[in-house]
C-alpha cells in the first residue's frame, strides 16, 4: 500500500438493531388513530408495514421534522387505513402502477389517490393495494395472460432484434418475462410478447419507470467503440449488440451506429437519508455510468469520500479521487481493508443510490496519486460479483438498509 497509513483507534457509534415486541393501544388516540410505543429496532418504514399505512401519513400526524429521529418510548399517533378487504390486490414480482392500473380497468391516478401514493413510489413486494370499487374488474392474472404473442428465439436473434421486429421495447420484454439485460437467451427458448398500447413514438407507457430511446451517432476519426460506449454511457457490449458489431469491428468516419439512450426517472425514497432503490442492470448502471465522480457517505459514520467510477460491468469498480479520501475510507472500516460490506448513500448528478459498499484495493486502477492501490467495489440492487456473476446476500442486505427497505 503506497504511503503505508496509521493505525488508530476507531470510534464506533452503537446501532439499536435488536427488535422487541411494540406496545400497541387500539383508538387509544380516537376513531380515526391507534397509538404505537416506539421499541428499539423501529423505524418509520417498518411501523407504517406493520399497520399498512404510508410514512407520510405517519410523518403528517405526529408533525415529525426529523423523521431520523424517532425514540425509544415516544408515542406515535398513526392512521387507521379504511380498506375493503375484497377490493385489495397484493404486489408481487415485476408489478408497476401502470399494470395493476390496466388489470383492472382503472386509471392510476384512481390508485395512487385511493392510497396517498406517490407516482414515482417503489412498490415492494407483498404491499397491500387498496383497488376502487368497480364494475367487471378483471384479475391481475387474468390480464396477464391476454394480449400476448409467443416467439420462439432462433439463431442469431437477440431481445433488441426481437424488440425491433414486434415494435415493442427491450425493456418491456424483459418485465414480463422476467429478464435481465444481461440474461443470455437460447434458441428454441419461447419469450411473451406484450402488446403495445399506442402512445406517443419515443414515450414510455408509464414515466415512472425506465425505458429506452434512440438516437444516432456519426463515427469521428480517432473514435473507437470502447470511447463511443463511454461518451454515452452504456456498456461496450450493449453498444456492439445494438449495432451489430463485435470487439474487432473496424469503424469508418461518418458510420451512422445506433446508441441506446436509458432513461431513469427519479424514484421516491422513504426519506431524505435514504438513496433511492435502483435495479443494477436497467437503472444503476446508466444513472452512474463509467467515468462519473460522486460522492459517498457511510450510512453508520455519517462520514463522506469522493469516487471515479473507473470500471465495472457487474457492479460499480470505483477509485478515492485523493489521498484524504482514502484516509477517510480507512477510518470509516476501523483503520483497515476489508471485504466487509457496508450501506452507503451514493451522490451523483443531484440523485441519491442506496448501494454497498467495500474498501478492499485489488486488481487494476487508473489513478496513481491516491495512496490506494487499485479499485474497491460499490454494489446496487440486484448487481453480482466478478467472479461468479452471482448476487452476495451481504451486500443485499445493506443496499435494502441504505434504501430503508431492510428488515
């Protein structure tokens, strides 16, 4: 390790993550309330999940302003949520507004009104949504199995070339058949293929999720596809897959190449010392492409360093920018390197990303002045190791506590 750094003592502050029974007093605070004794271990999320009611409505009846600080034995007034236990559907996977919205026959507006959601809420799975009286209401599984073709994959077809060939988008592809940008497809392998409902060219159907737009680029002398990738922010494979190019394709000046722009709305967070909830593969890693700097702050510490965004497919290869912020790094773990996964809010182009984070150097790196030698790993929501391409449960668990999903 270059400039060999001091051991110290490391302070560290003590984490309430034992959890005890809570008090509960029905009505204790009238008809439309009951009351809630905070225990060790609760937050705001985890009450609102324990009496389905939202944080805001919580935040709202009890005038919280510091909505990090709730305390042992304080007594919180929450809502009493009126629902019809007939007329209410329960998330599962790969679930948006939009879809419960279309199963059945109402607009999302309706929803989101009915339950004092936000557009841009992340839904979890197993919430709780109250659906509005309506005539012919039509099940969720229902739909899901109307309007749809089959295509069997055949050789040399991609999910872009199949996209291309129904007017559908990639990412639309990839929701209902429960895919991943990186999943390999096979041939002889049957793929759901919804129907579009006409909308404006270029728009997504709901704008509270991620989609796809083109645009069209024209070779400069001295480009290649690495530095094409990186100018625009997406990965070198993607790039040659939409193109159909591989890593030995020659480019000529003035060749047009098509460039896959993702666009990632801002989702909502539970508060503002949470990051939001982003997918790796179709959020993530566009929102914080290769060559970014932000910054990152120790959820437990409080404290910060600066990061370059120097490499990474499966997860985010990242670099301290100076050597104060490698100090700061080597504090934050208790004087030490190590693999031990830690939650961490992510800053970058005014958005906040739950992710995880550990400050081991290894393998390559491009700055050379940092006192670190090599790049250390930040992960996101459903992003995967190098050596395996397989999700680490470590780093999940901290991704969900930076985002105040955890348990």
């Amino acid at each position: 390790m270059k400039g060999k750094m001091k051991r110290g003592l490391a302070i560290a502050g003590i984490s309430a993550l034992l959890t005890f029974a809570p008090m509960i007093t029905s009505n204790a605070t009238g008809d439309d309330f009951t009351k809630h004794t905070v225990a060790l271990g609760d937050s705001l999320w985890k009450i609102s999940v324990q009496y389905d009611t939202s944080v805001q409505e919580i935040i709202d009846a009890n005038a919280i302003e510091d909505t990090n600080n709730i305390l042992v034995g304080q007594e919180l007034k929450i809502p009493i949520a009126v629902l019809d236990k007939d007329n209410i559907y329960v998330v599962t996977s790969g679930d948006t507004l939009w879809k419960i919205a279309d199963a059945y026959k109402l607009s999302i507006q309706d929803i989101i009104e009915l339950n004092q959601l936000d557009a841009n809420q992340y839904l979890y799975i197993d919430q709780k949504i109250n659906i509005p009286t309506q005539e012919n209401q039509v099940p969720l599984e229902e739909i899901s199995n109307q309007e749809q073709k089959i295509h069997v994959v055949e050789a040399g077809e991609s999910i872009w070339k199949i996209s291309v060939k129904y007017d559908v988008s990639i990412q639309d592809i990839l929701d209902v058949n429960q895919l991943v940008e990186s999943s390999i497809i096979y041939v002889g392998q049957e793929l759901i293929i919804p129907e579009q409902l006409p909308v404006e060219e270029n728009l997504p159907v709901e704008e509270s999720q991620p989609y796809i737009t083109y645009e069209e680029y024209l070779v400069q002398k001295g480009d290649n596809i690495w530095e094409i990738s990186i100018m625009h922010g997406i990965p070198m494979t993607e790039l040659m897959k939409a193109n159909n190019l591989t890593d030995q394709s020659v480019l000529n000046i003035g060749q047009k190449l098509t460039i896959p722009v993702h666009n990632v709305p801002v989702m909502s967070t539970l508060g503002p010392a949470y990051g939001e909830y982003l997918d790796w593969w179709t959020q993530a890693q566009y929102v914080f492409p290769i060559g970014a700097k932000a910054k990152v702050t120790d959820i437990q510490t409080g404290k910060s360093f600066n990061v370059i965004r120097s490499y990474g497919a499966f997860h985010a290869d990242c670099e301290p920018l100076t050597e104060e912020d490698t100090a700061t790094m080597y504090e934050i773990w208790g004087y030490k390197w190590s693999w031990v996964a830690r939650a961490a809010i992510i800053e970058y182009d005014g958005r906040k990303i739950a992710v995880s984070v550990t400050n081991m150097p290894h393998s390559i790196q491009q700055i050379t002045d940092n006192n670190f030698d090599g790049h250390f790993d930040i992960h996101f929501l459903n992003s995967t190791r190098h050596k395996d391409n397989l999700i680490s449960e470590d780093h999940q668990e901290q991704i969900k506590k930076a985002a105040g999903v955890g348990n």
